[in-house]
C-alpha cells in the first residue's frame, strides 16, 4: 500500500513538472486574466507587411515588409525605423521624412496588410507556421493544424508572446486568443 502511495505521488510530481516547461519559471494564467488582441495598440516588427499611401504620390504607395532589423525601405526616403512603433507612430515617422525636404504637405495613410506569422508545435497533426488572421483563437490555430493528435493535453495550453522568453501556461478555451508572433505548444497527456 505504502509502495503505490508513493508511485502515485512520484507520478503526480512528474506530471506537475513535465506539464510546466522550465518547472517554475512559466507563468500560469487563469481563464478569465487573458488580453485580447488590440491592433490600434499592436506594435510592429520584422515579417509585418505594412500598406502605405501617399496620396497623389502612386510611387510612393505600395505594400512594404519590415525586414529582420525593424526597418521599412521606402522609395526617396529610404530606410524607416518601424521596429516596436505602433501604426499610427510608423506613419507619422514617415510623414515626418517626407515633410523633410521631399514633399510639401504630404498625406500619409498607414495600415497592416499582413500580420507575421503565429507558430504551432506539439501535439498537433501539422505543426508549423500559420498566417495570422484577425480574431484567431488557439482552437482556430489548432483546426488550421489539422487538430489534435490523440495523446494532446487539451486542458491547457502553453503560449510564448512575440518578444517574451517564457512560455505562460493558459487554459485551453473556445476564447484563447493567440496575437501575431506568438508560439502555441500544445503539450501531451501523461494519463
């Protein structure tokens, strides 16, 4: 009796630590604590595709993508910092170097064409990289992977944001929202 008294303890603490990547160095947030996706607030990074308009300027307008350093090359201006900026200070920035010599009164319009990929790995049937969509939840993600495979934990989800180093440990919802960037793990059931 004492003997699977402690096998069942042993289990229990290996299935605790397995389930937690980097025993407790992850974070574990409660159903209710998620941020939702605010893209007047989101910040831009490389693989973001960005459409500009310059109006009456048609060879200044087109789609553009931050490069691995932050930066957007634009034609006449050159290189533009977008790295971290929000849409709203990306356009500004631009305006302010077109104003600085190129154009009179230029009106620059801004917005995300593209979001960067989301990542999915695990116990998933395809894992690999996915174009983010608007509204996307990890159920969404995981239906685009072909669903589960049959050994997936889908209790909780293990989520890496774009930018942070650590995985947050979330309960698997309909609503769990996954943001651009972001790396879903989907982790395996012991029993």
């Amino acid at each position: 009796m004492r003997l699977l008294s402690l096998f069942a303890l042993l289990a229990l603490m290996f299935s605790a630590c397995a389930s937690t990547p980097g025993g407790s160095n992850s974070n574990i947030v409660e159903a209710g604590q998620r941020e939702p996706f605010d893209a007047a607030q989101y910040l831009l990074g490389p693989g973001d595709r960005i459409r500009l308009i310059v109006y009456n300027e048609a060879d200044l307008s087109g789609e553009f993508t931050i490069d691995g350093a932050g930066q957007v090359s634009l034609p006449l201006i050159g290189e533009v910092e977008a790295n971290g900026l929000t849409v709203s200070e990306w356009r500004q920035a631009v305006d302010a170097k077109l104003r600085g010599g190129y154009l009179k009164d230029p009106r620059v319009s801004a917005e995300v064409a593209a979001y960067r990929p989301y990542y999915i790995l695990g116990e998933v049937e395809r894992a690999g990289t996915y174009p983010y969509q608007s509204g996307l939840t990890v159920l969404n993600a995981v239906a685009t992977a072909e669903g589960f495979t049959y050994r997936a934990n889908q209790k909780y989800v293990f989520i890496r944001r774009d930018g942070e180093s650590v995985e947050t440990r979330y309960d698997l919802t309909s609503t769990t929202p996954v943001r651009p960037g972001d790396t879903i793990r989907i982790g395996e059931r012991f029993f």
